[in-house]
C-alpha cells in the first residue's frame, strides 16, 4: 500500500490529499483480506522494525500531504493529528463501503437511495467523494480560508 500511495501527485495539496485518500479507499475496497489483516493486532507484532517502518512511512506521506495544504511556515501544530484523523476518516469509509453502510447513508435524495440498494452500485464512489470533500475542508480551514457549504 505504501507504493502504491508513492505514486500518488496532484496538481495541488488539496488534489494530492484527495488523491491519497482515493488510493487508500481503491486498496482497501480492492484487498479486502490483506486490509484486515494489516489492521489485526493478533497478527500483528509491534516490535519488528519492518512493520514499524513501513508504517511509519505510509503516515509519512500522508503527514507530509497535509503539512503542504498549509502556506505557513511552520505548519500548524495540528498536522501530526489532523494526518490522523485524516487516515481514520478513509478508513472508516473503507469499512463502512464493506459492509454496505456507507451508500444508503451518503444518498442524497430519492434517486440516490434508489442507486444506493442496486447489485452493480459503486461502493467506492460515496467513500471517494466524501474523501475529497474533507481534503477540499482541510485545505480551505489550514489556509484560513472559511469552508465554503457543500454542493
């Protein structure tokens, strides 16, 4: 996963977060089974220096994303925590696109629900566009820009 997301750019920081984000939703989707099981502490052991790098280098990029979104020098204090909570909302989508929940409940109107509960419905879609509206959110708020409503 981690080169996968090396190979993520943008045009801008909010584009490139946006496009952390999407690859992280696309892997997950994707693998499921390596998804868990790179998450289940059972199998995991906090100790080996591979696990630790490899770690250590995936929220590396995603830490250097969001210090970009910010024109100050230094970044904001904030950027260790907001890279997590940025990783914690992808995942999240991931899990909740898994398990069918995130559809119905990001449908928008009738005809969203409809779309929602169809066999061949896009389960990555919803999980990428609320992606990329909390990348869009971020940058606007570490630029002191007001968020603009949504669409």
């Amino acid at each position: 996963m981690t080169g996968q997301l090396r190979q993520i750019h943008g045009s801008s920081p909010e584009e490139h977060l946006a496009g952390l984000g999407r690859s992280y939703i696309d892997f997950g989707l994707a693998n499921p089974a390596l998804f868990d099981l790179m998450f289940r502490p059972s199998e995991l052991r906090p100790e080996d220096p591979v696990l630790q790098t490899a770690q250590a280098s995936a929220l590396g990029i995603l830490g250097s994303a969001v210090r970009h979104l910010s024109p100050t020098e230094p970044a904001p204090r904030d950027v260790p925590a907001l890279a997590l909570i940025s990783w914690a909302l992808v995942h999240g989508l991931v899990t909740l696109s898994r398990n069918g929940s995130l559809r119905p409940a990001a449908a928008t109107d009738a005809a969203d629900a409809d779309d929602a509960n169809t066999d061949d419905a896009d389960d990555a879609e919803p999980a990428r566009r609320l992606g990329d509206l909390f990348s869009a959110y971020l940058a606007r708020v570490l630029a002191g820009e007001p968020p603009r409503p949504t669409p």
